[in-house]
C-alpha cells in the first residue's frame, strides 16, 4: 500500500475516543483491497469495529469523491427499504488524517467481486439476481421527498447531463487517443432520449461488488459505495448493472460474457428486464441501446479516471494499472451497443 494511504492511527484514536464508544484504546486498520476510488479501511480496538471512507490524497478531478455525498445517503436510507449500513460520524477536518473521511458500521457477511457468483449453487445465483432486483426495485419507489433528498441532484434531463459531465471528466484525465471514446462523445449527445420526467435516486456505481450479502442466504444485508449517487433516471442503475452481461470474463472488471445462463441459474439480460418491468412497471427496452452505450462510455470514462491516478502514484487499488487499461475494451462496447439501435 502507497505510504500515502497510510492512516494517522494515533491522531484517529485522539479524534475518535471521545466521539464514538468503544474507541478508546489503541486502534488496528486494515484498507480492503477492493475499490479504486475512495480508500476504504476496517477499524478496530479492543471493545469495537467499524469502516472508515475517506477522500484518496494528491490532486483530484472536481466534483469526484464526494463522501460528505456518501455519508448523507446513508443517513437518509438506513432504516428503510434499500439497506445501507449505518452511518456514524463524518469529519472534514482534512488535518486529522490528511482527507476528509467518514465512518459507518461495519456490516459482517460475505462480498463477492465477480458477478458468475462461483462458489454459489445454480438455486442460490438465481436467487441473489432476484434480490438484486428487489433493491433495484427499491431505489425506484424511493419517495426522495420523505428521505430529505428532494435536492440531491437537478431532477431532469440526468442523460444529457451526465453525457457532458463524463465527457469532460473523460477529456480531463486522458491519456493518449482513444477512438472509440471519440466517437461515443461525438454521437451520444444526439442519441439521448427525450426527458420523460421520472426522477429516482440513482446508486450510480450498483454492480455486484458493491453489495453485502448474507453469510449463509442470498440476501442482501447493505448496499454500499453512494460516491457516484444523485437524482437522475430510474433507468440508469438497471442498465448499470446490465453491462456485466456484456463485459468479456476478465479479472478486474469480471463480465459475464459467454457464462451458460441456464446451468449457472444467472437471468438472461431478457429475464432480467422483464423481472425489473414486473417489479417497477417501467420498460427500459425502447431506449436500450442508447442506455447500455451511455453505460459502456461512463464505465470507460472511469476506468481511464483509475488510470490517470495511477499513473500520479494515487489510486487506490492494487489493480487500478490493469483496470485503467480495459477503458478502450469498454469503449468498443458502448459503439457496438449503440449500433446496435
């Protein structure tokens, strides 16, 4: 790990002793080894555990990892139908470790990165792909008013936004040329859909590694990293999630391109649309390949995000070189999707 990463842990205990119980001796991290983005640790002392988020150090693009963003929706969603864990303190005092950062709990069972589920019977994938969608189902009837998150984000025309937001997002972390990234900012803007008025709280990063599962059952205990949440379409996070169906079988953004659906027990992108219709009463299938290919270009505006940081020596990841790379595989994708329209 970059000593960079490294956390203060004396003068976390000092902040930290006489704000949460338990805390009050010497304190233990542990930094998971997933994620890109924020750097994420496991704290513990003798008497209690929790997880603490916080902004990476160096320069950074405007407007990405915003935890104060992450920390509000936790607190608005836990308790209710989408599950998070619990949120408990946030600081931003960038001088007690360097970043502002927050803590929530630390929610025991099981996360899984690839979304093949391996070491899952055929019965049990079936199932977590049904819960998926329950939660997916979940943001959807969300009422964002009643949560106090009626301005999180501007309430219209989320596509056309987000298409120009990652364009420059994308533009500011280039690195060399990249041709289908080109041609999906030059045909996008074009392609978007007219704005139909539906608002919900977009996750904006839901794939499998995201969520917390239940140690023994396919249950979904806590759906965690809100970096990239906002208002926006109820569409967007369904065709997110679409895009490992069409991602090649890789080890760092692991797809499930050429996965036999039937003996694995995992839906079909068909089966997974109906079961979203079944439960939200939206159809997303009109404007799919628009979708899929807005998907394939943000995932790949990311990834090259994850590249230009590594390249600065502050990405948090220990794949973030080999995940930065896979921005001209994605891209390809998001062409061959809007062609597809």
């Amino acid at each position: 790990m970059p000593r960079e990463l490294d956390l203060p842990l004396d003068a976390l205990g000092a902040w930290l002793a006489p704000r949460l119980p338990g805390f009050d001796g010497p304190l233990y991290a542990t930094k998971f080894s997933g994620g890109q983005s924020n750097p994420t640790y496991r704290i513990e002392s003798a008497g209690a555990r929790c997880v603490l988020r916080r902004k990476p150090p160096g320069p950074l693009l405007a407007s990405a990892h915003a935890i104060d963003r992450e920390f509000r929706v936790l607190r608005a969603l836990h308790g209710g139908s989408v599950p998070v864990p619990r949120p408990l303190l946030y600081c931003d005092d960038g001088g007690v470790i360097g970043s502002a950062f927050y803590l929530m709990e630390a929610v025991e069972g099981r996360v899984e990165i690839d979304p093949a589920l391996a070491n899952w019977s055929a019965v049990d994938r079936g199932a977590a792909y049904a819960a998926i969608l329950e939660v997916l189902s979940a943001l959807v009837h969300l009422d964002i008013g009643a949560a106090g998150l009626a301005d999180y984000g501007k309430p219209s025309n989320y596509f056309a936004r987000q298409v120009t937001r990652w364009s420059g997002q994308y533009r500011a972390s280039e690195t060399a040329r990249i041709e289908p990234m080109d041609a999906l900012i030059a045909a996008l803007p074009g392609a978007v859909p007219a704005d139909d008025g539906r608002v919900a709280l977009v996750h904006g990063d839901f794939r499998i590694d995201n969520l917390i599962w239940d140690a023994q059952t396919p249950m979904i205990r806590a759906v965690v990293d809100w970096e990239l949440s906002t208002l926006g379409h109820p569409f967007a996070d369904i065709s997110y999630f679409c895009m490992a169906l069409r991602l090649p079988r890789n080890p760092v953004l692991p797809g499930l391109a050429g996965i036999d659906r039937v003996a694995s027990g995992i839906p079909s992108e068909t089966e997974l649309l109906d079961g979203y219709m079944e439960r939200t009463g939206l159809d997303p299938r009109p404007h799919w390949p628009f979708l899929l290919a807005f998907q394939f270009f943000r995932l790949a505006a990311i990834a090259q995000g994850v590249a230009r940081r590594a390249a600065q020596g502050n990405a948090s990841g220990a794949q973030a070189t080999q995940a930065g790379a896979m921005t001209q595989t994605i891209a390809e994708l998001g062409v061959q999707a809007l062609a597809a329209g």
